[in-house]
C-alpha cells in the first residue's frame, strides 16, 4: 500500500524508498535486475507500475539486437558505453537554498507525516527529502552546478543506436547523519554503473545508475542512486494474453488491509493509544509509536486532494480502451481525514480535479484481482 501518509524514516537511521510513490493501491511493480546489489546497500523499492509483471527476469526476445558472426557473444556498444562509469556529471554542485523548516513544514503537510521529530527547535529534515535539496527547480541551475557533458553523450549513444525510450526503474538512499536547518547542501553526481544488455517485457536495453553523493556543510549527508532503463520497445504482440495488473505485495504488515478489501471493505487502522488514524498500514503508530491498532471502516467519500494525468509508459492493464492511453491516478482523502493513492474511474482522464468528489468502489481488474477504486462523476 503506498500514498501520503508513509512512514517517517527516524533520524540517523539508514533506510530507503522509492523516489516516486505507488500508482495503485498496494502494487509494487517488480524491478528488472540490473546489477548485484552493493554490500552495505540497505534495500531498494521499484517505481511502482514501472514494470509489468515478469519484467524483472531477462529473456532472449527476437528485440534483442543481432551480432554478427565476427562479434558473436559480444556487445561492442556496451563496450563503448562502460567508458562512462565513474566519469561525472556533476561536480561541487550547489543546492538552491540551505535547509530550512518552511520546505520541511509543506513536505510533512504534503506527504502527511506527523513526526515530532521534524518540528520544534531541534528539528531535523525527513530523511526522503534527501533529493528534495539538490534539485534547480522549474528554472533549473542556473549556476550551472558543475554539469559536464558525459551524461548528455552517453544518452546520444544510445538514442543513436535505438534505444530511444527511457523509464525510472528504481533508486535507494542512504543517510549517514540528519539534514537540519541551516545547513548548506553541496553535491556530486557521477555515472556509476551500465549493465550489459537486458531484455524486459519493455524491451531490450541498457541499465544506467548514477550515484549521487549530498554533503552538508562539508560532510557527507546522504547517497542517492537513481537507475533508469534506456531501451528499445518490444514489439507488441496482438495475439498475446491481455495484460495483467501487477500484483500487490501482501505482507504481514498488511494483510489485514487486503482481507477487507476482499470484503469489500476498506479498512484505516486506528491506533489504541492515542486514536490516530494511519493509512497506508504500518506496525506501528507514526504519532506516538504505539504498537497496539484496531480498525475503522472507511465510508467511502472522499475528494480529489490531488491528481496526475500518467501518458507515458503505456500499460494496457491500467486504461479502459486497452491501448494503455492516459490515465488518472490520485490521492484521495477520505472523509476520515486519511489519504489513499488510487486510480480515478467514472470521468475522462482530463476531467478530474482538485476537490472532485468521489465514491470508493471495488473494481475487479481480473479474476484473481480487485482493487479499491474512486468513481467521480462529470457533474462532481
């Protein structure tokens, strides 16, 4: 289960996540493995949605490129793309502005994390907000931040070889010690790895991971890796099976939660010391750590809290018409004051809005999936 309202990740605690959260509720898209993962790594999470089901075991595909007899078992374009692991892309880089508790108090108000911890005169900054201080912004650097070349080249390489398309596939962060007000962010960003060539239900292409190393006032802060997958699209196959939805990830963390939505109920855990309510599922109680939880049912009104229009990767699974066109995906806060991420059904794509009233309903996507959903109406 994934939306606002995640888990607060304590201060000085190594831990990381998805840059990007869920699309549906509870689907956490496999991930296509690029490389061995690092000792020391703490676990990572795929962009959910980002792969359809199978994605992450490569098969030979008749996508995959050919080679001829003389550079049989040889990929010589990824001989010529590993000349760009370890070069920078950007070097003693500048964040916009220091840390400071404004950008902290709309973070926490956006994501809906209630921790103490970053509030009052010892606050320290959501760990997550990690990239949140490295970035330009909708006017970018305008210092420039060091950029260098090899990034932009090595995606020429690749464009001009047909690996034209391009997907966020993962990222994982790792926090050496807390980020607090007034410290001033610098950063280098450098190509980290390739892989060889990989072949996905996306298609066949290449795994680009790039590190990036955030120092606070001098000292390393934190570690951001974000790996992409630059590939050339499969070739559909009209007489394949429809696509499925991913599947979500059931734990026991969570199970309870699908029991009820197998009910047809949507269940808000509600913890027994203190009432606060919590969606998605935790094991414990972001407000005052309390281990003990019961159950609310939600009522089913909500309203659109926000929303974003998904164009691109197209997943058939996911649109009505089966061509995977675009999509709404929302967060929706229920009537009980908790938001969940789910999709938006009832009205075009193009017509859902901030403040939308809609009705929860349970949506059978296959026979061995159903999914809470939001019906809105043109008139809402």
């Amino acid at each position: 289960m994934s939306g606002a309202g995640a888990e607060a990740v304590r201060p000085g605690v190594e831990g990381r996540r998805a840059g990007a959260e869920a699309l549906r509720p509870g689907v956490a898209g496999p991930r296509a493995e690029a490389e061995t993962p690092r000792s020391g790594a703490v676990g990572s999470r795929p962009h959910a949605g980002a792969f359809p089901p199978g994605a992450d075991v490569p098969q030979p595909g008749p996508e995959a490129p050919r080679l001829d007899a003389d550079t049989a078992g040889r990929d010589e374009l990824y001989d010529r793309l590993r000349a760009y692991e370890g070069r920078a892309t950007a070097t003693a880089g500048r964040g916009k502005d220091p840390v400071n508790e404004p950008m902290i108090r709309h973070w926490c108000e956006a994501m809906g994390d209630t921790s103490p911890a970053y509030r009052g005169p010892d606050a320290v900054a959501p760990p997550t907000m990690l990239q949140a201080w490295t970035m330009g912004g909708l006017s970018g650097h305008t210092d420039g931040t060091g950029r260098s070349a090899a990034y932009d080249e090595m995606f020429a390489l690749l464009d001009g070889a047909g690996y034209t398309s391009v997907v966020a596939t993962d990222c994982e962060q790792e926090y050496p010690r807390p980020l607090r007000p007034g410290d001033r962010i610098t950063f280098d960003t450098v190509i980290e790895s390739v892989s060889p060539r990989k072949t996905t239900k996306l298609g066949t292409g290449y795994f680009v991971t790039t590190r990036t190393d955030v120092h606070a006032d001098g000292e390393l802060a934190g570690t951001h890796r974000f790996r992409i997958l630059k590939y050339r699209p499969a070739q559909r196959n009209k007489d394949a099976e429809p696509a499925r939805r991913p599947r979500p990830v059931i734990n026991r963390d969570n199970a309870g939660f699908w029991a009820g939505v197998a009910e047809h109920r949507l269940l808000i855990q509600r913890c027994t010391d203190c009432a606060t309510l919590r969606l998605p599922w935790l094991p414990g109680c972001n407000a005052c750590g309390g281990a003990e939880w019961d159950t609310v049912e939600a009522c089913g009104a909500g309203t659109v809290f926000s929303h974003v229009v998904m164009h691109h990767p197209s997943f058939p699974a996911f649109a009505p018409d089966g061509e995977g066109g675009p999509y709404a995906v929302a967060l929706v806060e229920l009537a009980e004051g908790v938001r969940i991420v789910s999709n938006v059904i009832g009205v075009p794509y193009d017509k859902v809005r901030v403040g939308m009233p809609v009705q929860l309903e349970f949506l059978v996507t296959d026979p061995d999936l159903e999914l809470p959903v939001f019906r809105a109406s043109e008139g809402g």
